[in-house]
C-alpha cells in the first residue's frame, strides 16, 4: 500500500470557524460603562469577583468553593457551587411594564416577602443597596424617575410634617441639568432596556465558568458528606 506525501506545515494547524467578530466584542467594564453612563455612579462598585452578578439581581451571591471527602478513603476532590439563577418576568407598578431578568432564589423569596419588585428596589438600607449591584442599582435609578415614585416621597414628607422639598435635576454625572436634559438621558436609558413589549436585564445566557477536564467537576453527593 503506497504511503500518503506528507502535507504542508500550513495545512496541518486547521482554525476553528467562528462568525463573531472580535472588535464587537466587549468586556465586562467596556459593557458596564457604556450600559451605565446616563445611570449615576455605583457607592459600591461593580463586582470583580462574579462578574455576571452585574447584569441581574444576585444578592451578593457568588460561586462557593470547597471540598467533596469521601467516606470510604477520606480523599478530598475539589468542587464548586453555582448561584441558583433564574430568568423570571416581574412585573414593576412604576413603570407599568414587565421586566425580565436574572435573579436568584433568595432575591426572589425576599421580593415576594416585601411586596413586589419596586419595593426591593426602593430599600435605602445600606444592606439593601449593596445587594442590588450593577444590574438593581440601574433599574432602581429608572423606577425613583418616575412620576408615581416622586409623589410616594412627597407623601411621605408630608405626613412627616416636612415642607415640600425644592427639586433640583441632576444629570448622570451629578451637575445640575435642565428638564430637557434629564428627559434625553431616560429617554436613551429606555431605548437601551427596551426590547418588544418587556424591558429586558442582563444577558440570557449565563456566563460559563471555563474548568480543564476532571478537576472541580460537580459530582452528585449521595453517600458523601461535605466539608466547607
């Protein structure tokens, strides 16, 4: 059987297909900052950590490491715990529209404890704004906007006994802006977060967490105890 000739060096490294463009493609501080840059600046920053967890409603959680023992031979084997996220459809009473994003299970049983979205996003507890995030502080800037919002908070002065409060209009930056200003950033904030009839948060896809083969795999835990 007569052997094959040799091929060319060139021809022997082939390069995988792929149809997105790299110069379209963004990290994740050019996305925030261009996502947030008629939304005022963040007090606590985004997250370097879990760097999805700044386009959804996380509260704080993140991926947990630790270790699989087994109980025959004690060895360990290293694994992770992922966040368990959600795609859900709330609706916002301030806004009047449906918004879909990406929130866990915890964030989900406390905004049903409190009464509905616009009231976790409205908490002015320290702990409440830390747990927003990126994604919550954004949509908690868009909901304090509207008409509905502002005439809850002179309510509430006013069965303070405060007088009425002079209302200033600040841009995004913080400097004093006209009306006409303020009205052309939330415009462009909604033709951002609008998509159909819904305003959509975050991506639809989760981020994938790139691991080698056979280490950290998750594995099931029956008949195996867990140590942190």
């Amino acid at each position: 059987m007569p052997l094959l000739p040799p091929s060319h060096p060139s021809l022997r490294q082939l390069r995988s297909f792929t149809c997105t463009a790299r110069t379209l493609a963004k990290s994740t501080k050019q996305r925030l900052k261009f996502e947030h840059s008629a939304v005022p600046e963040y007090p606590y920053g985004p997250s370097q950590v879990y760097k999805q967890s700044n386009f959804g409603l996380y509260g704080t959680q993140k991926i947990r490491f630790g270790n699989m023992v087994s109980e025959k031979n004690e060895i360990k084997t290293r694994r992770y715990w992922r966040p368990n996220v959600h795609s859900k459809r709330l609706w916002s009473e301030a806004l009047q529209a449906f918004i879909r994003l990406r929130i866990t299970t915890r964030v989900l049983r406390t905004v049903d404890k409190v009464g509905g979205l616009d009231e976790y996003l409205l908490g002015e507890k320290a702990g409440r704004i830390k747990e927003l995030g990126m994604g919550g502080w954004k949509l908690r800037w868009r909901i304090m906007q509207t008409e509905a919002v502002k005439e809850r908070f002179r309510k509430q002065r006013e069965l303070l006994g405060l007088p009425p409060k002079e209302e200033v209009l600040h841009s995004s930056d913080g400097m004093v802006a006209t009306e006409q200003q303020v009205e052309e950033e939330i415009k462009q904030f909604d033709e951002d977060l609008q998509k159909g009839k819904d305003v959509d948060i975050g991506e639809e896809a989760e981020e994938q967490v790139s691991v080698d083969e056979g280490f950290m795999s998750e594995e099931p835990p029956s008949r195996e105890k867990v140590l942190l």
